[in-house]
C-alpha cells in the first residue's frame, strides 16, 4: 500500500464526499488549507471500481481528475489505430478508368505515408505515454490522470479500466488547481514524471533518439517541470535564451510580432519543443512562446542543453537543421504578411490558407457536380460544400484550407492532428474521433467519418462485437488520382484547388505567380 | 458553360471540319431534286459522322453520372458536346441535301433543330446567367437548403414579432376572431408592427411565389417598410430593419430559385428530345441500310 495513512481513513460509498479530515491524513493533501477542504466538500469524491469496471472512456467529455489511492488501473485506446485512407489507386487500363476512391481504415504499417512523424509514442492526459505498437499502459497507486480533461476540458485522451479493485479521488478543478500548488503534490507529480515519462518523451523526439541512457539519467535529476496558467507568456521575442523546453501538457503558442500585429507561426502540444533556436543562434529568443490553456513544460537549462549538444554531435545537427527550416518557414510567413495587404483577403482569413478549393462564380452554373464527385469519391460523405466566403467573383467553398494558423490542431487530447513538414494537415492513426478538431475549425472543413469495426467485448471476455467509430477526416485532396475529383468532374471548368496568394495575385495588387496558379 | 478564349481550339477544329464538310459536300452534292443525298458514298458518311457526333454529344450525360470515373476531364467533354453537337446539324443538313422529308426523316429533322435550338439556348443561359446571379444574388444559399433557410427565415421573423410582444391581438386577428366572440383590440406602439407583419409580410414568407405582394419588389419593399418606420417609436425601428433583411433575404431567395429554373430548366426539353433524337435516328439508320 502506497499510503499507509489510508488504514486509518474510513472507505465511505462510491460518490460520497471525501471529509476535509481524511484527505488531510493524506500526504498529497498536506500543505492544503483545512478551510479550503471544508468549503469544497463536495469537489473530492471517493470512487471505487471493481475489476473490469471502465473509469472513464476516450473521447468523452468531462471535467475531473483522477488520483489513484488502491489498486491498479489500465489505461488504453481502444480507437483503431489507423488513419481515414482514401483507396482505388489504379493499376490497369479498366481499373484507371473506373477507379473508384473507398474511404477505409489504413494502420500505418500497411500505409506508411509519406513524410511521416517518426513518432514511437503516443501521448495522453497521464503520468505515461503509450507505445504506439502497443498503446496500453497501468497506473498504480499515487497516479492521477485526466489532468487536461479537468484543468482545460478537453475530451478524455484515453479509457481507463480498473485492472484490479480500485479507489480512487475523483477531484474537480478547484481542487487540482490547489493542489498543484502545493509542493508536497508538485514533487511527487515530478518525481513520477521523471520515473515514467521523461524517458519516452525524450525518445519520443526522432533527434534526440541518440541520447544515451546515462545521459538522460543525468538530466533526469536536474530537468525542471513548470507550469504556466492560459496566456502567461514562457519566453518573450528578443529576451535571452536560458532554456529549452519541451511540452508536456497543453499548448503552446508561438508567435511573431511585425508591425501591426501578431503572427502565430505554430501551435505546440505535448512532445513537442521550442527554445532551440535562441539556444543555438544569436543566444536571444526569436518568438514569443505562451501558454493557451494550463500549460506544463519541461525546462532543460542552457547549460545542460550545451552539454548535450557537445557531447552527442548528431544532435546538434538535428537540432540546428530542425532550426534552419523553423526560421525559413517563419521568413515565408513574414514576407508573406508584409506583402498582402488587401483587408478583406486577411479577414477572410485566405492569407492563412495554403490550399483552396474556389468556384469561378461567373461560370458556375451550380450544378453540384463538384460535391456529387466528392461523395462519390468518399463512399458518399462529401467532404466539400459548394458554399462559403466570396472573395470578388469566387467563392470558397467549405473544404480543408490547410491553414498556416491551425487553429484545428489545438486541443486535440492525443495529439493526432498535425502538419507535414509542407504544412499540410493529417490526422494520424491514434486519433480517437473525439471531433474536438472538428468543431475547432473555424471553417467546418473536418468531418467525422464513421466505421464499422471489431472491438473487443469487455462483457464478454474472449469475444468482439462490432462497434461504430468515427475518425476524423479532411480533404485529402484525392491524392490518389492525379488531379482531386472535384476539380475533374466541373464541366464548366469553375472548380480549381489553388494557392491563395498565386491565384489572387493580381487582384492583389502583386505581379502574376508562378507558373501553375491553378492547381487541379 | 461559359464561352470564353479558351474555347479558341474547339472553335477552331471545328471551323476546320465544317470547312472540310462544306467542301466535300460542294463536290460531292447531288444535284438532282429527285434523287436522295443520303443514299450516296457522301451522303452517307456525313450521316454516319453527323449521327456519331450526336452520341458523343449525348454520352456526357452518361459521362456526368460517373463523376469519378477517369475518362477525360468533364470540361473536355463539355467541350465536345457544345461543338460537335452543333456540328452535327450542318453534318445532317448535307446528309439529306437540305430536304426535310417526310415521315420519320422529317419528325428527326423536327427534332434536330429543337435539341440545336434549346443546346444553344441553354449554352446561352450557362453563359451569362451564372454572372447575373453571382450579381444580383449575394446571399445565395444551396438551391436544395432555399426551402429550410425560408423556414428560418419565417422562425426568426416569428422570434421577433413575439420579441415585440406587448398588447392584445393584432387587428388583423380579430378580423379572422370567432364568430359570436368578443375581439377586443388592445392598441399599443407595436400594433402598426404586428398588423403589417400578419398582413404583409407573413403572407410573403409563407408563400413566397403565390401572393402577389408589394414587398416582391424592391422598391415597393422600401417604401412599405419607410412607412411603418414613420408609425412607431424609434425603439421599435431595429426590429424593422430585422424584418426588412428578411424580406430582402427573402426576395434573394426568390430571385435565385428563378435564376435557377432559368439555368437548367431548358435541360427538361433538351435532355428528352436529345435521347428521342439519338434513338430515332439509330431506328433511321438500321431502316435506312436494311431496306
């Protein structure tokens, strides 16, 4: 038993409210004011779990947190692990003619797709990371999980199973909120942590897989864990760099000033880094990194990070290539927001987009051939809708714009959501059809596409039913045809897929694009 | 489809074709009123490719029913059904030497100028109306929603006029009172507002195309509308300018079903009398060779 405190405390019914008495007879509870307790009575409730019971589902909303104080709990995606695949690529004469696009579910070991994040694990709103081969992991005593869920209400990341009989404390915000202040909680949080995941998260980062084991113990004791309420800004444009961070809950933004505004360059979730830049250049920070909701990072110091980067060579180069692209990516944008400066164009928020469908209004004779090849193309759920924002005689029809600003990628509880390297949007395989993402982006371009599938039938052990699950999904801009099948089945030559600022050049102002305006 | 520069090489090859076709038939023609052009080497390859053109022209329905099918961009068969269709009518025109016979041969003459006549026609309208609506219709919805949003449309009218709430019945309702009943009119500063609304504009949103109402018009609309405002107080003068954007939505809405109808309602004669067209003339040619 973890908490020999415990044999003293009386086990009240599930649901009761756990007396301001016996959380204080709990060491996690030490440093909190007996007053507090006795005015939030009710936000700590005892829960008990048989063996088997589900504690809480993946995808589901919710607002507490967990902390184990008896037995073990297993935490697992039960969502396939696999992506939304768009198949029918045609092989023979017939089959290219006839080739009919079958919206199915692909694992990534059948479809490595291209450019890929080379990522081992997959993080969730736990102590731990789960393997992406095998994403289940246990939670013992001591072990409070659904952190995100309750400090910032994002969907539960995972489903947790009572392994074996289970008590726990189911918590409301207020009351983690005071308990991640006190340092008693604070230094075991941290200490699990380093114990569990550090090790993966680290790993988990494809530059830093040439760490070697007594490295990263020697970090282990000396990296620092720091929390940042919503908007409190972590490291400031132009400041010293002192540290570099990698996320470990919630979201980063980071942001460029330029005259006239704010650019947000990207959006950071767990596993994610920042802070290289100023480490490995000119020594002062080229963005502002804050927090969106309850952010945690983990702060390697400068020193340490020098270390590191003497000692393991590879490294450094990953580190700096990684940098080299961030900042030319950053440059794009500037030159970009520098250059456009129509009003209507930003509001609409095409500067944004890197990819839109647009309808020539004064040829469309809106005969919905567009959306009728796109259902078509999709086992009939359109991911387009031929209606939208006008910019002059165009209109931009609801289909994914692969915004530079992905405002569709915050929140996600598993961090499935995420850019290539050419900044176009995929979901990965471990989404859990939450459809946070969906209802996150301002244009209503993802939809969530279900599927029937085999899951295993926890009332009947041994045996699987058939389950709905959803997965999100965007326009994959029907990559497995040469041109998306929107644009080929316009007889009006109306739709085309477009690079915004190419296309729009010259009303603009700008000189014509390059060669290949239209795209499609 | 719009008729634009890029249509240059399609005009052009089919300059050429019907340059070639005019001079063949200008050597080849028969030029014997009694004997039949149709019946000739000549006669019977610009039937046979005047025919073939049609089936072509005809297969982009075929064409449009397997949108994702590989086959050549849709345009390109657009393309190919505006100008070998209307290839097709000089082709025939040789083919029978400018006579419109009798029977069967006339009925599918008939019928080959009506389905040029209405292709044209309707070539026109996908020319320009899709840049009168884009014009005229900013708040154009999906044609398929038009009958739900003018379901919201009379919701959030509704919303508004209970939003005004304030006295008894309007005067409107007391007129369709029970009989035998007492109305008892309660007036207030809205009751200009809740009779024209149950007068007026009510009507219009309900139905639309079947009451001839003032506020259809624009102008008319206008007027009405400057006229309420000057009966009630300035409090009530939003929820006016709530009302008069629906009904500006509302003759949207109107305008673009119109414009709608106007696009593709000519399809409901051309579609019919070209499948007519096709299988007649298949029935012409097998009758035509066998006997």
């Amino acid at each position: 038993m973890l908490f020999e405190e415990l044999k003293d405390i009386e086990r009240q019914p599930d649901g009761t409210p756990v007396a301001a008495e016996d959380l204080l007879r709990l060491p996690v509870f030490k440093d909190i004011s007996p007053q507090f307790l006795k005015k939030n009575a009710n936000a700590t409730v005892w829960r008990h779990f048989r063996r088997g019971d589900v504690v809480c589902r993946e995808g589901e909303f919710g607002s507490t947190a967990f902390y184990i104080l008896e037995g073990k709990a297993s935490v697992e995606l039960a969502t396939p692990i696999a992506h939304v695949k768009a198949q029918g690529r045609p092989t023979g004469f017939l089959t290219r003619l006839t080739s009919k696009l079958v919206s199915r579910l692909a694992p990534r070991e059948e479809d490595r797709r291209e450019d890929e994040a080379d990522r081992r694990s997959i993080p969730i709103d736990a102590p731990v990371d789960l393997a992406y081969d095998h994403p289940v992991a246990e939670l013992g005593p001591g072990e409070l999980f659904g952190e995100m869920t309750c400090m910032n209400y994002y969907p539960r990341s995972a489903t947790v199973r009572a392994v074996t009989d289970c008590t726990m404390l189911e918590m409301l915000r207020n009351v983690l909120d005071v308990l991640q202040k006190s340092k008693a909680f604070r230094a075991q949080l941290d200490e699990t942590y380093r114990r569990r995941a550090l090790d993966s998260h680290l790993r988990d980062v494809s530059i830093f897989r040439g760490l070697t084991q007594d490295f990263i113990d020697h970090l282990r004791d000396r990296v620092e864990l720091v929390r940042f309420a919503p908007g409190q800004v972590i490291c400031k444009q132009g400041d010293p760099a002192d540290s570099f961070y990698l996320v470990r809950l919630g979201f980063v933004k980071v942001s460029e000033g330029y005259p006239g505004g704010e650019l947000v360059l990207a959006y950071l979730s767990r596993g994610d880094y920042f802070g290289e830049i100023g480490l490995l250049g000119g020594g002062t920070r080229t963005a502002t990194c804050s927090a969106l909701d309850h952010v945690e990072v983990v702060r390697i110091s400068a020193e340490d990070f020098r270390a590191m980067v003497e000692k393991y060579p590879t490294v450094r180069s990953g580190l700096e290539r990684i940098a080299r692209e961030r900042q030319e990516a950053n440059r794009e944008r500037l030159r970009m927001v520098r250059s456009v400066p129509l009003e209507s164009f930003l509001a609409q928020g095409l500067m944004e987009a890197q990819s839109l469908l647009v309808l020539d209004l004064d040829k469309c004779t809106r005969c919905d051939a567009c959306v009728t090849a796109c259902a078509d193309s999709h086992d009939g759920v359109t991911r387009l809708v031929r209606e939208g924002l006008r910019f002059e005689n165009f209109l931009v029809a609801t289909s994914c714009r692969q915004c530079r600003d992905p405002l569709c990628m915050v929140g996600c509880p598993v961090g499935a959501i995420r850019r290539r390297n050419s900044l176009e949007v995929i979901i990965e395989d471990w989404c859990i059809g939450c459809a946070l993402c969906s209802k996150n982006c301002p244009y209503g371009n993802i939809n969530m596409h279900s599927f029937a599938v085999q899951a295993e039938d926890h009332e009947n052990p041994g045996h699987k039913k058939a389950v709905v699950q959803k997965k999100a999904t965007t326009c994959d801009l029907c990559t497995e045809h040469a041109e998306p099948s929107c644009v080929y089945a316009c007889p009006h030559d109306a739709a085309h897929r477009v690079e915004p600022r190419d296309f729009f050049a010259e009303s603009l102002g700008q000189r014509v694009g390059r060669a290949g305006r239209v795209r499609g | 489809m719009r008729i634009d520069r890029t249509h240059k090489g399609w005009f052009i090859a089919s300059l050429v074709i019907f340059g070639v076709v005019l001079l063949l038939y200008g050597i080849y023609r028969v030029p014997d009123a009694s004997q039949s052009m149709g019946g000739t080497a000549t006669g019977l390859w610009f039937g046979s490719v005047g025919f073939a053109f049609m089936i072509f022209a005809g297969l982009l329905g075929a064409r449009k029913r397997v949108p994702v099918y590989r086959l050549g961009r849709a345009q390109t068969w657009m393309r190919g059904h505006l100008w070998l269709g209307l290839l097709s009518l000089p082709l025939i025109l040789f083919h029978s030497g400018f006579r419109y016979g009798h029977g069967l041969t006339a009925l599918l003459m008939t019928l080959l100028i009506l389905v040029v006549a209405s292709g044209i026609f309707g070539a026109a309208l996908q020319h320009y109306m899709p840049r009168v609506m884009t014009r005229e219709v900013t708040m154009e919805t999906i044609y398929d929603e038009i009958d739900h949003v003018r379901a919201q449309l009379l919701e959030e009218a509704e919303g508004l006029m209970k939003q005004v709430g304030g006295g008894g019945k309007s005067a409107a309702s007391e007129d369709q009172g029970e009989p035998g009943g007492i109305a008892v009119a309660v007036a207030d500063e809205a009751t200009p507002v809740r009779n024209f609304y149950e007068r007026e504009l009510k009507p219009f949103l309900e139905e639309p195309g079947v009451h001839r109402s003032a506020l259809a018009d624009a102008a008319l609309a206008r007027g009405a509308f400057t006229q309420l405002r000057a009966l009630v107080p300035a409090s009530l003068h939003t929820t006016i300018e709530d009302l008069e954007g629906i009904c500006q939505e509302e003759r949207q809405l109107t305008l673009q079903a119109r414009l709608h109808l106007w696009l593709h309602g000519w399809l409901l004669v051309h579609i019919p009398l070209s499948l007519a067209l096709i299988l007649l003339g298949a029935v012409h040619a097998v009758m035509a060779l066998r006997f």
